[in-house]
C-alpha cells in the first residue's frame, strides 16, 4: 500500500496500555502510519518511538497541529481526555479517545458538540463492545429471546497489588475519582449498552476508602424508567487468585452470563442451554487483546469510509449516572437522575 494511501495516525500517551496494544496494532497494519507520538515524559516517549519506529516525537500540542497527521488517538490520563479530543476535533482531527470521554457529563457533552461541529470521526475506548461473546449475548437481549428484562449486574473486580508508588489513578485531580472512574465507567457501559442504554431513573452508591485519596471500592444500584434493575459492584481491593469480571442478565424467559458466555431459556416449558459457539481469535490471542485489535480497526475503517460511527451521545448519560453514584456516597442517600 502506498504511503498516501494509509491513514496518518499520531498518538498521545505511551502509558501502558498504549505500549502493550494501541501502538504495537496499529504498527503492524499496512494501512496505517503512526507519523507520530506525544507524552509528558519526553525520554519516555523517544524510547517508545524507537522501539515501534516511529519517526516524530512532539509536545502534544504540536501533535495535534501536524498537517500530515489526519488522527489521533488519545492515551493519557483521564483529566486530559476532554481537552485533548476537543482541540484534536477542532483541529480536523478523527478522534479516539480512551474511556472516560471526559470527568464529567457536561465535559462529555462539550466533546460531542466540538464533534458535531467539526464533522469527524469521534470514537471512544470501550474495547468491550467489540467481544463476540459480548455480541452474542447482546443479540439474544435486543432479540427479545431472555422474555422481559429485570435485572443486569456487572462486577470488576481486580487482585490486590501492592503499589511501589501512587500513579495518576490513585489522584482525584487527575483521575476523577478511584475504582468506580477506573472500573465501573468501562464496567457500566457495558451494562447499559447490553440492554440497549436505557435512561437510568435513580442511583444509589456507596464506597470504601483504601490506601488513597479516591475509593477503593464501590457497589451501585440503579434503576432504569422502565423499571429494570441494574447493579455494578467494582474493586482494586479482590483478594482472590485471579481478577473477577462477570455480567448477568436476568430475564423472564432467560438468563445470560459471560465470561464464559453462557446462554439458558425456557424452551417447550423447561431450561435449555442454547449457548451459540464462539469464534477463537486468530494465532490464539487472547479476548482482551482482540478487542482491541477489533476497536481500532472499526475506527481505520470509520476513518475511510468502511464503517459507521455515529456519536456516542450515550456517554453523557452514562457520566451523569457517575456524577449521581459519586453524590450518592458522598451524602448517604438515594439520588434521581435530574435532581438539583
């Protein structure tokens, strides 16, 4: 492929999760260039320039003011999120922004307008929704096959890891919060988007302290208008062998759990296990890293014209309903959605 024919992509951030799978996916395609990279930690982000061979290290300022860069992908901490995927728009940029959009619901909103204005692409990191074990149980919900729904309940929760040092995540200015910002924002979308991101009526939350300045655990209980239950119980504090994450949908006619996906519904008058089998991912890679793999390549392909990506004008109310859970525990009490 020829080099102007692939999408001039420049990244901001080289965390973790950039080292381990935007930069290395997006390396390896033939239809893209990564033109350039962008982190606070400049001897940091030459070393990762070095490694990928990449051939452009800047500020991320003079990133997003490249000519030849069409893209951007937005890697760093949460704080940043909204000012950077805001100025990427308005620069003519297509945007991928990890989770969260932005802190709050109004700065989700802002993203979205600049988007609307600036006519691009604007993704968001939910590598979730692009699991096909996901997919599948997703598709017997919006088919009607588990009856009527009357509850969904996520639970993330990660091993206790002693911290040589606090990073970012651990800093309420920076991160937004703890475990519910970190977790529960990636965990309850994937609620919500399971059931078609119905308006969530009233929360109630409460959380527990740890070592840091944010909380280290939280458990949510919500409910939609209509009347459906959803809980979400997230941790960096699980004292167990390995992480735990589950969903469970509950209908009348049906029940779903993944992972593993497994799909039950009254079939002639008795439960019948109709669990659909599931793609492997090519070479053996692992669920998480194809998801991965699957959310970049819809954004190329968003990108060029191959796929449809219309505004995620979801993720407002999804950080209304994390802006209500967090003023829930704050003062004690049950919070309505709209609630002055």
């Amino acid at each position: 492929m020829k080099g102007s024919d692939r999408v001039r992509v420049g990244v901001i951030g080289t965390g973790a999760m950039s080292q381990l799978m935007h930069l290395p996916i997006l390396c390896e395609r033939r239809d893209v260039e990564v033109v350039a990279v962008a982190d606070a930690d400049r001897p940091k982000a030459e070393a990762i320039a070095g490694r990928f061979g990449i051939p452009h290290v800047v500020d991320d300022e003079a990133l997003i003011a490249r000519s030849d860069v069409e893209a951007i992908v937005v890697c760093t901490p949460n704080h940043l999120h909204e000012a950077q995927a805001v100025a990427g728009l308005e620069a003519g940029k297509h945007v991928l922004v990890e989770r969260p959009l932005a802190l709050t619901a109004a700065g989700a909103r802002r993203v979205l307008d600049a988007a609307e204005r600036s006519g691009r692409k604007l993704n968001v990191g939910l590598y979730h929704r692009f699991r096909p074990d996901v997919s599948a149980l997703r598709a017997f919900v919006a088919g009607g096959e588990l009856g009527e729904l009357h509850a969904i309940r996520g639970v993330r929760l990660n091993r206790k890891v002693p911290l040589a040092r606090t990073t970012w995540r651990q800093r309420p200015e920076e991160a937004g919060g703890g475990a519910l910002m970190d977790l529960g924002v990636q965990a309850l979308d994937l609620c919500l988007w399971m059931v078609g991101c119905p308006e969530i009526a009233r929360v109630t939350a409460n959380m527990a302290a740890g070592d840091f300045e944010v909380e280290e655990s939280a458990t949510l209980v919500a409910e939609t208008r209509e009347g459906l239950s959803v809980s979400l119980e997230v941790s960096w504090s699980y004292f167990g062998d390995a992480d735990y994450r589950r969903i469970r949908v509950m209908g009348h006619e049906g029940s779903g759990l993944l992972p593993p996906l497994s799909v039950h519904k009254q079939l002639g008058g008795r439960p019948l296990d109709v669990t659909p089998r599931q793609p492997k991912p090519r070479g053996g890679e692992d669920p998480y890293t194809n998801s991965y793999r699957r959310a970049l390549d819809h954004f190329v392909r968003c990108i060029v014209g191959q796929a449809e990506a219309p505004l995620p004008q979801e993720q407002v109310h999804l950080m209304e309903v994390i802006e209500a859970a967090y003023r829930s525990a704050r003062e004690g009490r049950e919070v309505a959605l709209g609630d002055g």
